[in-house]
RNA sequence: GCUCCCAUCGUCUAGAGGCCCAGGACGUCGCCCUCUCACGGCGAAAACCGGGGUUCGAAUCCCCGUGGGAGCGCCA
C-alpha cells in the first residue's frame, strides 16, 4: 500500500515553526516510502480562518520547499460530503441528536468540576434500547453527537509514543454537527482522512487525546483507522511552550532572520531525531534515513544559537548560485541594489565566511551596493591616522596605474609595498579597508578592493584623504 | 480534579544490560593560525531527576516518588 501522509493547519495565522517540523515529518515519511505528502487546509471555523492565513500557510510551505503532491483539499468545500455521512451515521444509529442547551450542559461541566470528576456530557439523549428519551422541545435546533461505546478500550500503536491505550468510559458523545448542522473538527479530520486515503497521521501531540475518538468514529464508518505518530511539540529556551515572546516563531520570520530554507529545515529535522554523530542532512538524506519511529518522545526546546550555527553551515558550503536568490531578497530589503555592485555570487564566495545569517551578509555587504560609505567613527580615529592617511595618499597613486584589477595583482601590491616600506600589513590593510569599507571588518583586503572595482576605491580613498583634511 | 504523555552535559542528542568512571554537536572558556572580522586546528569544564527493586552486572528492565507537558468546547 503506497504511504500517504497529509500536513492539516488550520489558518488561524502564520505557519508555526512546529508546525514546519510536523510538516517536514509527515514530508519525509512520506518520500522515504515513496509515498505521498497532501495538504489539508482546516477551515471549518469560519470566525477564525482568514484569506491572509490561507496564504501564509502556503507562502511558509513554499519557501521551505515543502510541496504537496496534489492540490490542497479545503474542508469548507465538502460540507455536502460530510452531511452525507451524517445522514448515513444518525440512519445507522452511530449519531444521535442531542437537546441540550449551552446552559445546560454548562451546568454539567460545573457540577462535575465540583466533584472533581472530569467534565463530560452525561449522555441524556443518547438513545438506549430499554430508555424513553423526553419529547424534544420545540423550536431547538438540535446538535448531532457521535454514540460512542460505552465499555472496552481503544487502543493504538503510536510510532512515536508507542502502545497508547485509553478506556471508552473515559470518552464521552462528542458533537460531530453544530445546531447549525456545520460539522465539528474530529468529524471533518476523520471522514478527510479517510476519503484522502490517508495512511499515516503524523500530527502534533496536542491531539493524542482526540486520537481514541476519531478511531471510534472510524470505525463506526467502517474504515481502517490509520496509523498514528504524535510529535512532541518544540519548546522556547525557557522550556516553556514556544510563542511570540520568544522571538521567532513564524517560519517566515526565519527568513527575515536570515535563515537558508535548507537550514531551517536542517535544524527542525535534528529537533528531536538523530542519525548517528551527523549535523547536517541534504534533503536527499534525510528522506534516505528519516525513521518517524526514531523520533524522541520528549519535547525539544528550539535553541536559536545551534540553528544559526546550521544556518553557516549552509552558508559557507552551499553552491553560491543557490544562495544567491534569498541574498539579493535581503539586500533589496535593506535598499541596496544588486546590480550596482559585483555579481552576488562573488559576494557571497568573499563573504560566507564570517557571516552566520543573510541579513549580516547583507549589511556587510552594504559597502559593495551603496553609492557612499557610511564611517565608523571609531575605526576611522584608530586607523586614519596621520601613519594612515601617508599609507592612503602612497596606495592611491600606485593602485590607479594597476594595469588588471585582480585578486593576485592587488596582492601583490598591498605586499609590495608593505614589505618596500617595512610595514606590517596591519599597518597598510587597515588604513585601506576603514577608507574603502568604512570599518575595520571586510573580506581580505585583496578580495575586498577586487570586489569593489577600481572606481570606488580609488574614489574612496580620495575622499577619506579629503574628508581627514578637513577635520585635521 | 480527571485522563494521557515525557525525563542523559546549559541546549540538541548517542546510548536498546556489560564496548560508558557515558560519545558527538551547539554554546562557553583557554591556546594556535592570522591584514581585520571570521574560518580552521588543538584542548578544557559540563549530564544518566530521586528512591527502591530485578540481575553476576543498569543510563539502559520493573515499581514508587518528584518534576515537566498536553487534553478534558456547538475551537481546531
């Protein structure tokens, strides 16, 4: 039977980082089976689900590169299905309808609250074979509850969790239609799934609870309830459960960030499962060796320094050209533009290095893309100083004559003239660097003027001598 | 309150009874390399939640405790 796995938000907002990693999950198990990935998207709840969240939803998936195998399926478009199964369910006597009013069965909750017993409906309507039900009041629209067994217990295989065992007198009759007759969420997910093909839910731990009663559901319908995997959720580094306060926590944010989409994907699939001693997954690899069943029970705190740690992984050894799309979205970002400097893949070959995010690499790159350099005043006081300004007013000379305005040949010069005047090449490369750069931390000197053309730096240099004459 | 789940360095983890006086990675701290910042190299500190069992032998199995988390809606 071929695998299929399905990805299930519900677009009350932004993708979630947790949500990215139930994703991945299912993703992976997907692909290492050759199976397929499908999107569902939960939008029963019309007062919470937006457009916008729809989108972000997307916009999150795509950019990770996390794509559907199929068109995504919205459960706003199949309320005529799910009615027919309601139909066929209150004609089988699997669902019943329920009188209750929110009142009353607020009453019940509190009465059993002040028992200390846990709040569930007491089944009043639910018909029994020896039991006279009252007259149904009039003018109440009624709900629709799932007749769930009474006695025995369900009991699942999690790959995750492992054997998870719950009593049925712990269930109660949940509501699968509204007074309304609009559909409820473990209704929806278990006639979806089922109609979807769906062979592996691998979904968040928050709802192993609901897991009992979708199989009850399923297995009134008929169906084969599929195997379940329940991922622990990610933490804040607080160890408590992530949220906005904890900075980052939408997948789009990352990219804001600065992370690589590899990156991200590369710390999230680390976020609770291992292979060996191994840091760093191609997606080839990881669907070559993700296993759902080596997934760590316990639930993971997202440590944002190892994923930027990651993020320079990717950073220093990915093939530049793959980089080269998200750096120029960053330096558009920040109002530079990428063609008025050196080709970005250049940049990023001199830059990788010493940047661990995007957003630093662009902002060090700044002085490649910008018409003018903004000075670091600190760095201008140690650097330019008299010794400086004799070292920019030799160079400047020197560097115009340079017949190719090459790495090698700039070396050679800078070297050159360090060792004709006994300088150390401190003494040379950071008088030129703070005049052409700004500050005091660029690629290489040679690398650093190459990248910048002769234009600039010549003009750069003039202007540092300038400027210093008028503050001298 | 009730139900379910979890527990190895600060963090992510290796470990499925002897290979472990517990290994790797991030971070931290030294040293080396060096034109800056970095990269890199070398090294250090750092953990089996507690208590009982089982066993010749337990981080690994069992029980209890403690601590954390999730769920208990006409939300999803």
């Amino acid at each position: 039977m071929t695998v299929v796995t399905r990805f299930a938000p519900s677009p009350t907002g932004y993708l979630h980082i947790g949500g990215a990693r139930t994703a991945l999950f299912s993703y992976l198990h997907a692909k290492r089976h050759g199976g397929r990935f499908l999107l569902r998207i939960e939008d029963t709840d019309r007062e919470r689900s937006t457009e916008a969240a729809v989108q972000a939803i997307f916009d999150g998936l795509t950019w990770l590169g996390l794509t559907a195998d199929g068109p995504p399926v919205f459960q706003t478009h199949r309320f005529d299905r799910y009615r027919e199964v309601i139909k066929r369910m209150l004609a089988e006597g699997s669902a019943y309808r329920c009188y209750c009013s929110r009142q009353e069965l607020e009453a019940m909750r509190a009465e059993q609250m002040a028992r200390k017993q846990k709040p569930r409906y007491d089944g009043r309507w639910r018909p029994e074979p020896d039991k006279s039900l009252p007259a149904p009041p009039a003018g109440v629209p009624p709900v629709i509850r799932f007749k769930n067994p009474l006695s025995g217990k369900v009991v699942f295989e999690d790959l995750i969790k492992g054997r998870v065992e719950f009593d049925n007198a712990e269930l109660d009759d949940l509501i699968i239609a509204r007074a309304d007759g609009t559909p409820t969420y473990n209704f929806c997910v278990v006639v979806d799934d089922m109609d979807m093909g769906i062979t592996h839910v691998i979904r968040g731990d928050d709802h192993v609870n609901n897991t009992p009663r979708q199989i009850n559901i399923l297995k009134a319908l008929g169906a084969t309830p599929p195997a379940y995997a329940h991922v622990p959720m990610i933490l804040g580094a607080d160890g408590v459960k992530l949220s906005k306060r904890h900075g980052a926590v939408s997948v789009i944010e990352y990219r804001a960030l600065g992370f690589l989409p590899e990156a991200l994907l590369n710390y999230l699939v680390r976020l609770g499962w291992s292979y060996g001693d191994e840091e760093i997954f191609t997606r080839e690899r990881m669907i070559e060796l993700f296993d759902i069943s080596q997934v760590h029970k316990s639930p993971a705190r997202f440590d944002m320094d190892k994923a930027i740690w990651v993020n320079h992984q990717y950073l220093k050894s990915a093939e530049p050209a793959t980089i080269a799309p998200e750096f120029e979205w960053h330096l558009r970002r920040i109002d530079l533009d990428p063609r008025n400097g050196s080709p970005l893949t250049a940049v990023i070959q001199a830059q990788r290095e010493r940047c661990k995010t995007l957003v630093e690499m662009a902002e060090k790159s700044r002085f490649l893309y910008a018409e003018s350099v903004v000075y670091d005043g600190k760095d201008v006081a140690k650097h330019l100083d008299a010794a400086g300004r004799e070292v920019l007013a030799d160079l400047g000379p020197r560097l115009s004559k340079l017949t190719r305005w090459e790495v090698a040949a700039l070396h050679d010069l800078v070297h050159g003239y360090a060792a004709q005047k006994g300088l150390s090449l401190g003494k040379v490369a950071q008088p030129l660097r703070v005049a052409v750069a700004g500050a005091a931390v660029s690629p290489p000197i040679d690398q650093t003027l190459a990248l910048l053309g002769r234009e600039r730096t010549l003009a750069r240099i003039e202007r540092a001598l300038s400027s210093l004459h008028q503050r001298a």
